[in-house]
C-alpha cells in the first residue's frame, strides 16, 4: 500500500514535470509551472522560502521522499532501475557510503556556486540534467510526432494539430544530454540510486536532514530471518540485513523493502528498533504507519510561430548568428552576472519559448544557460513566458507592460551590409518591423534628400527585441544586428 502510494505521486510528478518540457503550445505551464517551483536547488536560488521550509520540514519528518516522488531525475532512475529489476532480480547488494565521492561532489557544487562558474552547476543540478534530456531529446521526437498527427489531420480537412519546426537547438548541449541520459541508464540499471547518492548534491544535502528524520524505516529484529530479501531490493544501496541496520542518509523512502519484507520485520515508524548492543529489542506495532505515509506524500504533492515562409518554391539561403560582444539574456534576467549566479541551465524556458530565440549557451563558463538569438524569430515584447516559468528566479516575472520598457541591448547598423545603403534597393523592413519605433529611414548624406537612405538607431528607444535583426533581408549576415548589454536598463 505504501508503495503504491509512492508510484501514484511521483507519477503525477514525473508526467507533470515531463508536459512542462515537452508542451510547445503554452498551455502545460498554465497549469503545472508549480511543480517546477518545488525543486529544492531552484527554489534555494530563487530564495523561495516557502518551498526551502516546507521541503526541510517535509525531509526532517518523513525521510527524503523528495527523492523519490518529487525529483524527476530520481523518478526516472527509478524506471531505469525498474527495467533493470525486470531482467534480474534481486539485483542489489549493500554498499558502505562513499564519503570522500559524495562530499567532495558537493564541495565541488558550492565552490562553483561561489566562483560563478555556471557549467559546473548545471552539470551536477539534477533537474538541469532532466531538462536537458527532455528538451534536447525527447522534445524533438514529440515535435515529429506531432507534425505526423498534422499532416494526417491535413488530409482529412481538420485542424486539430498544426505542424512545428523541429531544429538542433545546439549540438555540444544535445551531446552532453546524451551522454548523462546513458551514464544514468547504465548507473540505475547497474545500482539503482548510485547517482543520487554519491554524485548529486540536492540528495547529499537532504542527507544531512534525513539522518535525524522524525519517521525513519527500522528493522524489528525480533522478527528478522535474515533472509536479505530487503538488502536485495533496496535502490539505495543502504540496507545492511546482517547488522539490521539502515543508513538512512541515502534510503529515500520508496517502501520497497517493507513491500518485499515477508515477515514484518520492516517498519516506518519514528523508534529506533536496533540495538547495538543485543541486536533485538521490543517495539510496539505502528498501527497507523499507512497513515502516515499518505499523509506525507500528500502533503509532498500539495507543495508542491512564427515561421519563416520561403514563398513556396524559393530557396532561402539560412540566416547566420552573428558575433555579439556581449551576449543577449532574456528580459528578466536583470544583468549576464544575475543569470550566471541563479540559472541552473534546466532548459524549461528554451522548451517554451514560442519564437525560437532562446537556445542553450555553448560557453563553457556559462555552458546550457539561456542565451538570444534572432535567426529564427525575433522576441515579441508581448511574451513573458520565459518570465512566468523560471523556477530558479534567474528571469524574474516581469508582465507585457514591463517588458516593453527593459532595453536587453540595442541595434547596431553594418552599413556595409545593407541593400539601402549601398543604394541597391530601398528597403526598410527594419524601420518598418520595429515594434518600439526606435529605427527611422534618413538619407545617408544630410544634404541630399535623394541620396540612399540608411536605418538610424535611436537607442534610447531600443529595447533589442531582434525584430529587425530578424526581419532583415541579407544573408548569410544580416545588415543590423543586436548587441547585449551587461546590466539591463529600464527606459
């Protein structure tokens, strides 16, 4: 029963989290952005006091369920683990906690928070590791998916589904996806929670509180026969059914081994049953320990296009980014410095941008945070969606009409570049696109009305939504182009 409870959860979680990164129409985070509020390291960074308390709360009185019903990382190394246990059973073994391994990756974690070196971070983040996997992997196949849908609802006059583009977001990201989705299959097949108990910082930190938790699984060794089938089931590695003891700084609570216990000799209950020093001590029958388990993941649960369009039969020769000196960060983001201390590249605001600006950074300081580019849309100062479902407060909420006044940089005319100026056609989609009015037509010489005309830049006015950058028709390089600012402004 217990273990029931536990699937039902962490499945509401794992397939809420998982819509958060694979929904492209907007309409999951309308319901479900709390569930990415609930991640312990993003709430940490995003100063969420409510959630940092009631998630200590929750580990000091029932143990890490975090883990196991809210993480979707540890949900999903718990289906691994599940197929693993499927082709053999009985699987694990004991194992002593690796202290030096554990500690030191947590070490590691807070020297990189402190030196701002941001690819650490969200190496070892365990939600970034998910949104990574969603985003770069899965989120393209459920795209495909969807275009098929498209095309047969096309066939048959219906407009239920509509076709999306489905594009490499950044190649190193995609690689680094890949390579941590096959260590963790192999590490979950293999050893069940081998990651979250000597690589992942969030589970190293619960640890501290989980060793003093309220309710903890105890042996009533009175009833023991050592028959290690709980030793044998244990995801966590920390059931020892020859001392009848339990390490309850890795166990997450799953209730595998009280599930698998033939004898009853596994209780959820807050007394410590073993002892040392005899082995065997009386204990009273924890009457409501179903009760309790509920309860607690209960209350776990509680907290918790634009297209370019070629012309039919024209060939479009693709747009290339160009170099900024300073790289672009969303509205929200407030300065490069505030998104390097508090993103932990979890991807949820690449999977949901609408326009196709934002993509993962291939800098290897600030490596899969959220950086701008106008090559396949241009940001429109209406959308804040970006704003709405950050759960680390890297992008701080900001509504349309705030939006409208943050310049994130301005536009910058390459005079050598445009149709205008060279005198080959008059143009002016950028003057004509920008949603600010920050670009005017002039003649490229004051004293001649009839000398080509060139795009003028009124920065003051400029809010560097790429609208122009995107609308231009020169390629590769277009003839104007947005530049970042450091700290953003408020016009």
């Amino acid at each position: 029963m217990l273990r029931k409870i536990r699937i039902t959860l962490a499945a509401i979680f794992f397939i809420g989290l998982t819509l958060l990164f694979l929904d492209f129409t907007g309409t999951a985070h309308t319901w479900l952005s709390w569930m990415a509020k609930t991640q312990a390291l993003e709430a940490i960074l995003a100063l969420n006091v409510v959630v940092i308390v009631g998630l200590a709360l929750l580990t000091f009185i029932f143990g890490r369920i975090y883990c196991s019903v809210i993480c979707p990382l540890g949900i999903l190394q718990d289906l691994f683990g599940w197929l693993g246990k499927k082709a053999r059973k009985n699987r694990y073994n004991y194992s002593p906690e690796v202290r030096w391994l554990r500690y030191s990756m947590f070490g590691v974690m807070i020297i990189a928070f402190v030196a701002g070196i941001g690819s650490i971070v969200q190496l070892l983040a365990p939600y970034s590791a998910f949104g990574r996997i969603m985003t770069l992997i899965f989120q393209p196949l459920w795209k495909l998916g969807n275009n098929v849908l498209a095309s047969l609802a096309e066939r048959a006059d219906s407009y239920a589904f509509y076709s999306v583009d489905v594009w490499m977001k950044s190649l190193p990201v995609l690689i680094i996806a890949v390579v941590t989705l096959l260590v963790l299959l192999v590490l979950a097949w293999r050893g069940g929670r081998t990651y979250c108990n000597t690589i992942c910082p969030v589970g190293t930190l619960l640890s501290f509180i989980s060793r003093f938790s309220f309710l903890k699984i105890n042996f009533d060794a009175d009833k023991c026969k050592n028959c290690s089938l709980c030793t044998k089931n244990c995801k966590a590695s920390c059931i020892d059914y020859k001392t009848h003891t339990v390490d309850h700084s890795r166990c997450v609570v799953c209730g595998d081994c009280i599930s698998k216990c033939k004898f009853g000799a596994l209780k959820y209950d807050h007394k410590r049953l073993h002892d040392k020093q005899h082995s065997s001590l009386s204990t009273t029958e924890a009457t409501r320990r179903s009760f309790l388990m509920a309860t607690a993941m209960t209350a776990t649960a509680a907290l918790a296009q634009q297209k370019l369009v070629d012309g039919g039969l024209a060939v479009i020769q693709a747009k290339q980014t160009p170099k900024r000196l300073t790289p672009l960060t969303p509205p929200g983001s407030l300065s490069a410095q505030h998104m390097a201390k508090h993103c932990t590249g979890c991807q949820l605001c690449v999977s949901e941008c609408p326009n196709d600006v934002l993509r993962p950074n291939t800098d290897l300081m600030n490596l899969m945070q959220p950086i701008m580019q106008y090559d396949r849309g241009y940001c429109r100062p209406e959308c804040t969606r970006c704003s709405e479902v950050c759960p680390a407060g890297a992008i701080k909420p900001i509504d349309a009409i705030d939006k409208s006044s943050i310049q994130i940089g301005h536009a910058v005319v390459v005079a050598k570049n445009c149709l205008s100026a060279q005198g080959q056609d008059e143009c002016g989609n950028c003057a004509r696109h920008c949603p600010t009015g920050a670009i005017e037509m002039v003649p490229s010489d004051p004293a001649d009305d009839l000398s080509p005309s060139v795009p003028a830049i009124n920065e003051s006015a400029c809010i560097g939504c790429g609208a122009c950058e995107y609308v231009c028709p020169v390629r590769p390089l277009s003839a104007i182009h947005v530049e970042g600012h450091e700290v953003h402004r408020k016009i």
